[in-house]
C-alpha cells in the first residue's frame, strides 16, 4: 500500500496526485486552530529538505464542517493525523472523528523526543485515544529517542493498530551569504533522502520488537527504495518530500518497485517482506 506522508501533499489542489496513491493522509489536525511559525518554514538543503510549519491548520472544526466534505469526494481511504499537547486533546479529536465514516483511520502525531519518558507519554495518548475511537490508530513515532523500540512496544500495549515511521529529525540550515539560520523559528524537521537510513534502522526495530504493521518512511524516491522498506519490516510505504518536487512519483515507483521485485525473483512485494531479518523471524504477514 503507498501512502503520502503527514503534510507532504494537498489533496484539494492535487486531487489526480491524491488519487495516484491507495492513501491519502491529511495534514495534522489540533483541537484549535493554529497559524503555525512564521516565515521562513521552509529552506532546501544538499541532503533534504527542512521545515517548520508549526502545525499550521483550521482546527478540528472547520476541519469536519469544510476539509473532510471535501476529501470524502476523492473516494479513497482517508487517514486523519491529529496532533495535540497534551493526551487529552488527542482524545478529544478521536472523539469528534469517531462518527465519520469517511474517515478510514487516524494517526497520532506521537513525536516526543524531548520529555522525560517518551514511552510512557506515548503510551498515555495511545490509550486515550484507544478509549474515544474505535477506528484503527497508527501512532507516527519519531526516533529522536534513546530507545525506539521500547516506545513501539509501549504504542502495542496501549492499543495501537500499526505503526508510522519516521517523522522528521531535526535540522539546522545557514543562510550561504549571512551565515544566519535560514529558517525564522531555527531549526526544522529533516526530511529527505538524509532521513532514509535513519528511517531504516527504526522500522527493522520496531519489526524486531513488535507485532504491529509499519508504513515506513523517510526518504524514499524510488521502488529501490520502497523495496528497502519492505526488506526491513514495513508492510506498506509512504512518500514525502518527493511529492514536491516529482507529483508524477507514487505511478514511477509502483513501476520502478515491480521490476526491482521481478530483478530480485520475488512473484510480489508479499515474498520480499522482512527478508532482512534472520531466520529468527517469520516473514509471513503478521
């Protein structure tokens, strides 16, 4: 399944880009509306791409009466990302969504490498969220973290349905001429082909630790590279920073994944999975 990553994609103003996925994800949702950091968010580097948009969005409410309408018109498989700063504030927007049917499933923008225990933190939003929906939860997990899988297992014991990784790492650009950051609020979230090692080593721990799905994510540009992905434990993968600049990219990657697949003498994606992993692991699905 090929996804688009959390923010990396406007379906409204995209909408045949959207439809060239099997998913579309929206933009993270807050309970209020957020106008997000002010300009400079965004700066390209040699290995990515830095932002930091700050959330920026309408707020659950105009996000019910006016967005999901809409994205309800793409007739696809709609993910909703929420966000919050507190785990009651992820409840309360489960809540609000539980009742839409037009919504397929929700991820938790679970990203907390800078709190005392981001495990227990995790496991505290997961489980609220757990008790205001019943609709499948994908806790997005950043591995800014001393022990990534730790906080996966903590995610699968509070009720996660599956997992999402890597969200962003965070980044600091220069301006070439002053020298001076090139981003209003500092640093950003590094995305981009820099991220994907990264990204690869989390998905196959957190494959190792748990029993749950993974879309991973992180620098993918190519089906080499989604093929890495599932070699590693996702079951299904999500493209982001190169929707900026490829919107043609989900049709060449399906493409250019099965004929990595028909290189490698695997019938489907199915026979490729987890094949990194030793014999320990079963690479059937779980």
């Amino acid at each position: 399944m090929l996804l688009n990553a959390s923010g990396c994609l406007d379906a409204l103003t995209a909408p045949d880009v959207a439809r060239s996925l099997d998913v579309f994800v929206t933009k993270t949702v807050t309970p209020e509306p957020r106008d997000g950091n002010a300009p400079v968010r965004i700066a390209e580097t040699d290995v990515g791409m830095l932002n930091s948009i700050g959330l920026a969005n309408p707020g659950i409410d105009r996000f019910i009466t006016r967005a999901l309408p809409q994205l309800a018109r793409l007739d696809m498989p709609l993910w909703v990302s929420v966000g919050g700063f507190a785990a009651d504030e992820y409840a309360e927007i489960c809540s609000r969504l539980d009742d839409h049917e037009e919504v397929t499933a929700i991820e938790l923008n679970v990203s907390c490498p800078n709190v005392e225990s981001p495990a227990q933190t995790t496991a505290q939003i997961v489980a609220s969220a757990r008790l205001a929906t019943r609709k499948p939860l994908w806790a997005k997990l950043s591995a800014a973290v001393p022990d990534l899988a730790e906080v996966a297992r903590a995610a699968q014991d509070a009720g996660a349905d599956g997992l999402s990784l890597i969200n962003t790492l965070r980044g600091l650009a220069l301006d070439e001429r002053t020298l001076q950051p090139s981003l209003r609020p500092v640093v950003g979230g590094l995305s981009g082909p820099a991220l994907k090692p990264v990204a690869l080593a989390a998905v196959y721990a957190c494959r190792r630790a748990t029993d749950l799905p993974i879309v991973g994510m992180g620098g993918v540009q190519s089906g080499r590279d989604a093929l890495e992905f599932v070699a590693a434990g996702a079951r299904h993968v999500a493209l982001g920073t190169i929707l900026f600049a490829d919107p043609d990219s989900p049709a060449r990657v399906r493409a250019e994944l099965d004929a990595e697949l028909q290189a490698h003498g695997y019938a489907n994606v199915d026979d490729a999975y987890a094949i990194a992993h030793d014999g320990s692991l079963s690479t059937t699905a779980t």
